[in-house]
C-alpha cells in the first residue's frame, strides 16, 4: 500500500519532469537567455526526476523477483540517480574540505543526503527521501541561477553602451578604428544607427540622438554644429562629424561602464553581516547537528537507562543539516543590492557601490548647489525696461558692442541677438574691467555696463528692481535703459523639492557663491527651506559642517553639486550627488551618485530606489532567518522530518531570490 507521502512524492515528480521538458523546451529558443549550464541541469533534473518516478512506480515489480539479491540491485539503481542529480554538489564539498573551506551548503547537503543514504541501507528502508532532497535542492539551485543570470543580462543589456569602433575618414573612405587609438582633436563620423564613441563637438550636421542607456529617459536630443555630445548616445537620424574632446579612456562612457562594473566592490554594512553571519552561522550548526546526534541518545542510554534510539537521532542531526542551509540569506542580500544598483542605472542614476545605495536611503538633509543644479547655468536674457527704442535694436547695440568678449554676459547677449555679430560695424571697442564695454556702432558710441559704467560716464540711470546681472545701455551720452541677464530655474527643479519631501527628506539647503537677492530669490521660488549666500567653496565645506552637526543622528546629509567647487564638499558630505552630463570631471569623480541627465528630478528617485532596495534586504533577512530558525526548532524537537526542511529551505530561497529581483523594476515618482 503506498502511503499518503509517497503519493504526493509521486505526483511532484511528475510535475518536475514536465516543467523541466517545458523549461527545457523554452531553453532551445535563443531569446530564452539560458546559458549551457543552465541547460544542462535542466537534462539533468529531467533525467533524475524520470529516473526516481520509474523506480518509485515500478521497483516492486523490478527487484522484488529477485529476492535478497534485489535489495542490492535496487541500490544500485538509486545510487545512480543519486549520482545523476548530486554529483557536483559531493566534489564542489570535497573540493572546499581540501581547501581547507569545509562549513558551506555543498558540505551541508553532501553530509545530509549520503548519511540519509547510509541510514537507509542499514535499516533497508527508502531511498526516496535522499535523492529527493538533493533534486528538489538542485531544482532550488537552478531557479537562483536563472535569476541571477537574468538581473545580469538586464543590466547588461541596459548598460550596452560601450562602442565597439570609431570611424574616421582617410584618402575619402572610412576606415574602423578601435576607440583607444583616437587622439583628442580627432574628426571622427558617427552614421545614423551609430553609437558615439568618444564626447566632442559636433562640427557639422545635425541629428537626433537616443540618450535612453545613459539617462533612463526615451525623449530624443536635437544636436547640431556647435553643439557637444556625449558618448553613448545612438544616432537615430542624419551624420555628424565630431571633433574629439577627451580620450576615450576619460570619455563619459568608459567613466559610466567602469562606475558599474566597479560598483559590486563596494560593499554595504549588510552584505558585510551576512558574510561574517554565515561564517559563524555553518559551523555553529553543523556542531549542533554533531551534538543533536549524539548527546541525545548518550543521556537516555547512560542518565535513563532507556534505548538511545540511534537512528532516531541521528536522522533528526541529518534534517538538522539540511534545515539549516544557509542559501536564502547569502545569495539574496548580495543580488538585492546588484538588482538596486541595475534598476537605479535605468533610471539615469549611477551608484558607486552598495554601500552609497545603504547611506542614500537615509537621507534625511538635501543641500544644493545653486548654478547648474537647480538653475540651468545658462545665461539668457530676461527683460529689457525703460528702453528708448524697439527691443530688438537694443539688444543688437549690446551685443555688437560685446562682440569682442568671450565673457558669458557676452554670450548670453549675441545669443538674444539671434546672429553672429557684423564686426565691421564696430570700431573703437575700449573694456573697462570691472565696469562694461564703450564702442562705436555704426558710428555711435555704445555703452553697455553696470552702475559704475553709467557712473563713469556721468549718465543718469534708472536702477531695476529685478534679480540678475543688469546692463545699463547708453548711446550718445544718453541713457537708452537697460537689460536684465540672468541663470534660469531648471524647469524640473520646484517638482523634484516636492518630489524629495514625499521620499521623507525633512528640510532642504542652497549653498551659493551668488549674491544674496538673488539666492534669496530663487530659494522662496523653490520652497527651499534654508539658503546661504555669497560663500566661497572652503565656505561651503564649512557651512557643510555645521549641517552634518547640527542634523540627527541617524539621518544623512546628500549634497548635489555640479561644479569644480564642489568637490570638497562632495567629498565631505555623507553621500555626494553629482550631475553628470553638465558636472565637471572632478564633481564626479568626487561623489558617491551621477545623475546621468542633469536632471534634479532624479535625486527623489535615487532615494526612492535605495530605500525599496533596502526594504527588499530586510524583508529577506527576516524572511530568511525567522523560517530558517522555526524549522531548526522543529527538527530538533522532532516534529518536522528532512520533507519540510528541504522544502523550508528550497521556498525561501526562491521566495528570496524573486524578491531580490524586484529592485530592478523602478516605478515613476
């Protein structure tokens, strides 16, 4: 009569076999993403399962006519599936005893099943339960793998950035060259369908680039001559010469694919846990096993006077083993943390390490820089007041009269003009330092310049009440009014303060070497709650101090910077947060984050990304060791046999592992 065990036994077996042809089937397709190792256990799970399902319905009939030699032949026959599923798991463990690493789940499992084998031939019993354990092990095994794999083709696949080549055209044709070899100053082409290589700027066409692998975003940039570009970009549409910048080793994607591939070294206060817990963790319980074993039945054979029941016992200490695997805990911490950095990465956000990814999600204190970061850093002009004559004519004045400057004030003003200024027009062109431009346009003389200028020249003005830098206009001694030039607010930037009050950041600082009316200006637009102004960057490390003593203590301090000067400060604070596309070499290499896209948005989301990925560590640790503990407390007390703790342990570490998996999916704020 076959028992209620063996009929749901029976039943999983056949389950097992057609998932694994399934699996196996699915395995053959090249999109499957399987690698030949995966595939192979697939044979080998299929295999072993077929094998223990013809033994289990057919060994009666088989080994029974053959009386005391059957019993031989038939463990014979187990052996073989046995060695069919386990093999590598019995040399992987006598691989770690020769190397001096003995406590591991190989060893664990190696122990378990063959002294389930031993117990079985002395008492002539089953083999079911030792080959089960293993196959269902291995079948755990092969999910985790898969898994893992799978977060890694992702990333992979998110990251596939690097160039493989660079055109450069020779004797009118274009010759493949390999990125390295490019020298800065090089004129390179990129086709449509191309990545860019190497960042330059473009020196002729236009097109439109796909920026999705470095920012996260699917929105296209317009580029044309003039324009800079970064590597990594897909160029969707025309052909574009680009004149290098950087070497490729300093180019933005090798800077992104050697902060990724970098990222696993740094590892986080609990990845260092488990890894000191499993060190302690295997010994201890492959030492209660040893106890469990034999104290037991010592003290009711020597203390009592009653049988020690051996087999019992002994039985019990090999549950104990399996039981106490610890797979969930040290495969899913690590790979949580490696699926929150590839999920943060397709969001246009790159984390150094796991442990930046521990510290971003106790953020409490965000402190900016002003220009660049919050505001676009771009000069433009913002009002023209009080003129005298059309706008458009004023501003023509102005820029003529600056045409010989690289100043950005000059720049901003050619840009409002809207064409390269006629030099031939001007003459006469005398730069006051510190005060503006006099020059004669079309025979004119043109003043363009701050209080001082106007002072100088004994002009009266009209002071303005807008925030900016203001350039006073006079032509031919009289005062003609004046434009106001000013950076502009980042679009994004009001919606990424209300975005970080909603991750749980409690209070928000601006740091700015700008004046105060104007830092005070841009602080009451955003809703920032504190704003200090007017300070240099030694000043601002200072400043950032006093926030580090002044803040909780559990609480951390992001600063988000852009600039050269803010290095030290990226450097000090508790986690630095650079823009990338905009922020200078030495910002990045200082921080501990790069946005890819410059955009602030993307400080909330970071944050938002680093505290799912740490609730998903936690989860699995409590999940991990709460059922791994109640199962130990179980078999010990005899009331769980070697069926629940394979299962106990193969569930939770699935269960683990596809929450793990979870950081890699990012929801939009």
């Amino acid at each position: 009569m076959i028992g209620v065990q063996e009929y749901v036994i029976n039943g999983l077996l056949i389950v097992v076999v057609l998932l694994a042809l399934i699996l196996r089937g699915i395995g053959c397709k090249p999109s499957s993403g399987m690698t030949k190792k995966q595939k192979g256990m697939l044979w080998r799970i299929t295999a072993s399962a077929l094998i223990l399902l013809l033994l289990q319905l057919a060994g009666k009939a088989l080994f029974d006519p053959l009386g005391e030699a059957g019993r031989w032949v038939r463990l014979c026959c187990y052996l073989l599936d046995y060695a069919v599923i386990g093999y590598d798991i019995l040399k992987k463990a006598w691989k770690g005893i020769r190397n001096g690493r003995v406590f591991d789940e190989n060893f664990l499992m190696a122990v378990a099943t063959l002294g389930a084998f031993v117990l079985a031939v002395y008492e002539n019993g089953d083999y079911l339960e030792a080959i089960a354990v293993m196959l269902f092990y291995q079948i755990g095994e092969w999910f985790q793998s898969y898994a893992v794999g799978k977060s890694r083709r992702n990333i992979s696949e998110l990251m596939d950035i690097r160039p493989d080549y660079a055109n450069i055209e020779r004797e009118g044709r274009l010759e493949r060259v390999d990125p390295d070899e490019v020298e800065i100053g090089t004129e390179i082409i990129v086709q449509p369908g191309e990545k860019v290589p190497i960042d330059g700027i473009v020196t002729e066409g236009s097109s439109t680039l796909n920026t999705a692998a470095l920012t996260g975003e699917s929105l296209p940039r317009e580029v044309r001559a003039g324009d800079e570009i970064i590597s990594g970009c897909v160029n969707m549409t025309g052909l574009l010469r680009i004149r290098t910048t950087r070497e490729f080793g300093e180019s933005t994607v090798s800077k992104i694919l050697d902060l990724v591939e970098n990222a696993s070294s740094r590892k986080s206060r609990s990845e260092d846990f488990i890894s000191r817990f499993a060190r302690i963790y295997t010994p201890a319980v492959c030492y209660a096993a040893l106890a469990l074993a034999i104290l037991p039945p010592l003290v009711l054979s020597l203390g009592m006077g009653r049988d020690p029941g051996w087999e019992n016992w002994i039985y019990r200490a090999l549950t104990f083993l399996v039981a106490s695997c610890p797979c969930a805990l040290v495969i899913s911490i690590p790979l949580s943390f490696f699926a929150g950095i590839g999920g943060a990465s397709k969001a246009g956000v790159l984390v150094k390490g796991s442990n930046y990814l521990e510290t971003l999600s106790q953020t409490g204190l965000v402190v900016f820089d002003k220009t660049g970061t919050l505001t676009q850093g771009v000069f433009e002009v913002n009002g023209i007041h009080h003129n005298e004559m059309e706008n458009a004519r004023l501003v023509e004045y102005a820029a003529l009269a600056e045409s010989a400057s690289s100043h950005p004030i000059s720049k901003s003003l050619k840009k409002a003009y809207g064409k390269e200024p006629d030099r031939s027009r001007v003459s006469d062109i005398r730069e006051i330092s510190g005060n503006g431009v006099i020059a004669k346009v079309d025979g004119k003389e043109v003043a363009a310049g701050n209080d001082k200028l106007m002072d100088r020249l004994g002009v009266p003005y009209i002071p303005c009440h807008s925030v900016g830098t203001i350039i006073h206009m006079a032509i031919d001694g009289q005062y003609a009014g004046h434009i106001v030039i000013s950076d502009i607010i980042k679009p994004e930037a009001k919606q990424a303060l209300r975005a970080l009050r909603t991750t749980g950041v409690h209070r928000t600082v601006m740091l700015t070497g700008d004046s105060k009316r104007v830092a005070s200006q841009v602080a009451a637009e955003l809703g920032i709650d504190e704003v200090y102004s007017e300070l240099l960057p030694a000043d601002k490390v200072e400043k950032v101090e006093e926030l580090l003593n002044g803040k909780p203590a559990k609480a951390r301090l992001a600063f988000v910077g852009d600039g050269i000067n803010d290095a030290p400060v990226l450097r000090r604070a508790d986690i630095g947060i650079a823009m990338g596309t905009m922020g200078s070499d030495a910002a990045i290499e200082a921080a501990d984050v790069v946005l890819m896209d410059d955009d602030p948005m993307k400080i909330a989301k970071a944050i938002a990304i680093s505290r799912k990925c740490l609730r998903i560590v936690y989860q699995n640790i409590v999940l991990a060791i709460g059922i791994k503990l109640l199962c130990l407390i179980l078999v010990a007390i005899g009331l769980a046999n070697m069926w629940l703790a394979v299962f106990a342990d193969v569930g939770v570490m699935i269960l683990a592992v596809l929450n793990a998996v979870r950081a890699l999916f990012v929801k939009k704020l």
